[in-house]
C-alpha cells in the first residue's frame, strides 16, 4: 500500500508540474447587444471547451447592464481560438449588419485581452441567406426518446420515385440539423446531400437509397467520443432508430445495405459503430474523422487489437486547412493500423486527402458524392 501511495504522489506531482508549465492567457469578451427580448441572453461558443466546443448553448455570458454582456475565459498561450455568439442555438447565432451568417472570428491568445464586440442582429431576427435547399421528400420524426441521452428528431430522407413495394438500402448519418436544410445547419450551409443524392440517382449512377439524418443534441462532443453517453448514444441508434426505420419504411435491413456516416467527431462514432457492430453496419464514412483529438487516440485502439480483420468497408476523408491539418496525424496512424490488419486501399479501404479543403460542410458537401459511388455505385 506504501509503495502505490507513493507512485500515486509521484504521478499527481508530475501531472501538476506539466500543467503549471502551461501558461495561461485570460480573454475578456465583452458583448454590446440592443436586440434582445425579455429572457434572451447571449451565449459564445467555440473550438475548446471552455468555449463549449462548439455546443452554442453551453457557455452563457454574464449580463451586466440591459446592452453589455460579459465573460472572462482561459486559453493556453499560442492556442488559436475561434469563437461565434449566439442567443443558445445555431438559429439564433449573431450575423452581420449585411444579414450575412459571419466567418469563425478567431485571434492567437498571446497575451491577456480584452475584446469588445458589438452585435445588432441575429438569425432568427432576419431573412439571412443560405446555400442549398431542401430537395426532394422529407420526413420529421420528432423527440425520439433513447435511454441516458437526450430526445432529438430524426429526419429521414426519401429517394425520388420512393415506392414501398420494393426495398431500398439506408446510409444512417450524424449531426442531422446540416444534412439536408440550410436553415437548421450549424452555420447556414448544409452538406447538400439531398441534392447530391437525387442527381445521382436520376442519373442512373448509383442505387436508390434512403438516408437518415440523426439530430445532434448539446451533448454531441460525449456522444460521439468513447464514454458512457458514446454507447449510449451508439445503443440508441442500433437498438432505437434502426428498428424503428425498419419498421416504418421500405428498408434493406441486412448488414450489407446499411451504412453509417459522418464527420468530425461524428467520423469518429461512424468507424466506432461499424468496428463494433459487425452484425448491424458493413460500410462507415468518416469525414474528417477526429480519431486522434486533445487527450484521446481511438486510432491507438485499433493499433492494439489483435483480432482477426472485420468484414467492413472504410471510407476515410480529410481536408488539409485548419483543424483538418491538425487531424491528418491520427487520420494517418489510423490508416496504418488498418493496414497492419490487412485492410487493402481500393478494396475495403478508401482514402480521400484534399489538402485546400477546411474543415466545414460546404467542404464535405463537395465530396459527398465519394462515397455514395464507391459504397453504391452500379
């Protein structure tokens, strides 16, 4: 028992020593607003979690008169933060006075700051315009209950010429809100997957599918990660969503015709979904897939298996700008852990790189089709 308290109190003060060699920088923001009813408050949201990680209704700022809202936030020094305010939602996020959804702002915390933002509209405040539209038959399923994670709808998408009389096969895919409806997307363009979908189909370039849109909720980050709401959330959608599309719509329910998709983290929970459940997924699409992000490394988890190689096809994607750079090392070790297993590019193993693309929907939208042909070209 000595000797474990002592290598306890030898890795505690390890841990501190590192974390006190880390210097912090303190940022202010400071919110001038006029355009708030009674209730509303103001919300920031960004690319660390003290910013919510990107969840917009997380981090609220404290109201200190009827027009100035204020919080004061640390950073590591030389961290780029990137950051948006909302009023809780991507609907009600702060635009520009040209009714324009803004760029991320975003500035290197060298030193203490104090910034001073002026906001005069908001989303919901006005006729803002979007990229895409809603194309073709579309289906809302509202507040679909899961166990130990929070209802969120479910939005299933039809192919054209839908006909309950034959049956078709089904791409399951995260972060719901940006697939198909500029309006609810995170930042007013959506992946376009409707569209694209139609166009290939009507062109006789791949079969006719069905794709179901699975809504995010402000617990994304630990629903798409390995933690208790992670299998949770990959319980809901097996145990839940799955039977319930089974039973409401024309579905191929084998293995071989049910596919899951999606980016970011939301790549990281598809290859997690298809590596664990063999029986239910043959085929995952991962853009940008976050397999190697801040304290975690599922790509060493698949290094460490010593299984024998799963029946599954991979399509992994990458851009190369932004947080896309910062991915492509746990993109490529997860790459080479696949490959020791004997996974074969061309074959079972499919890798786009695209090194002009950031990491954003109208980036994925434009290699959306990528997969569609590879998983379910003719």
């Amino acid at each position: 028992m000595k000797n474990f308290i002592n290598v306890l109190l030898i890795t505690l003060i390890y841990f501190i020593s590192i974390k006190g060699q880390v210097q912090m920088i303190n940022i202010t923001f400071q919110v001038n607003t006029k355009n708030l009813s009674h209730g509303e408050a103001v919300y920031i949201t960004g690319n660390h979690p003290n910013l919510g990680d990107w969840s917009p209704g997380v981090v609220k700022l404290e109201k200190v008169d009827e027009e100035l809202w204020r919080i004061d936030l640390e950073f590591p020094k030389q961290f780029k933060v990137e950051y948006k305010f909302s009023k809780g939602s991507w609907a009600t996020e702060a635009v520009t006075d040209d009714d324009e959804v803004p760029r991320n702002h975003s500035l290197v915390a060298e030193k203490d700051t104090n910034l001073f933002i002026e906001i005069n509209k908001w989303k919901d405040q006005v006729k803002y315009k979007t990229a895409g539209q809603i194309y073709g038959d579309i289906v809302y399923h509202r507040q679909v209950e899961g166990k130990e994670i929070k209802p969120r709808d479910i939005i299933v998408w039809l192919p054209p010429g839908y006909n309950e009389n034959r049956k078709y096969p089904v791409l399951y895919m995260h972060d719901g809100q940006n697939l198909f409806d500029p309006a609810t997307s995170s930042f007013g363009v959506d992946w376009q997957l409707d569209e694209t979908a139609h166009r290939l189909i009507t062109e006789n370039e791949i079969e006719p599918l069905i794709i179901v849109g699975i809504n995010n909720t402000p617990d994304r980050i630990d629903e798409y990660s390995p933690t208790a709401k992670g299998i949770a959330y990959m319980k809901f959608i097996v145990n839940v969503v799955k039977p319930f599309i089974d039973k409401n719509y024309a579905t191929i329910t084998g293995r071989e015709n049910t596919l899951i998709g999606g980016s970011s983290m939301g790549g990281l929970i598809s290859f997690m979904l298809a590596w664990y459940y063999l029986d239910v997924f043959s085929k995952a699409a991962c853009f940008s897939p976050a397999f190697k992000y801040r304290d975690f490394n599922f790509a060493a988890v698949i290094n460490e298996y010593k299984g024998e190689k799963k029946n599954v096809k991979f399509y992994i994607d990458n851009g190369g700008v932004d947080l896309d750079a910062k991915l492509q090392s746990g993109v490529d070790q997860m790459i080479s852990s696949l490959k020791s297993l004997g996974y074969t590019e061309e074959e079972d193993l499919f890798i786009v790189i695209d090194k002009e693309a950031p990491h954003n929907e109208a980036a994925w939208a434009k290699r959306a089709w990528k997969p569609l042909k590879i998983f379910l070209g003719k």
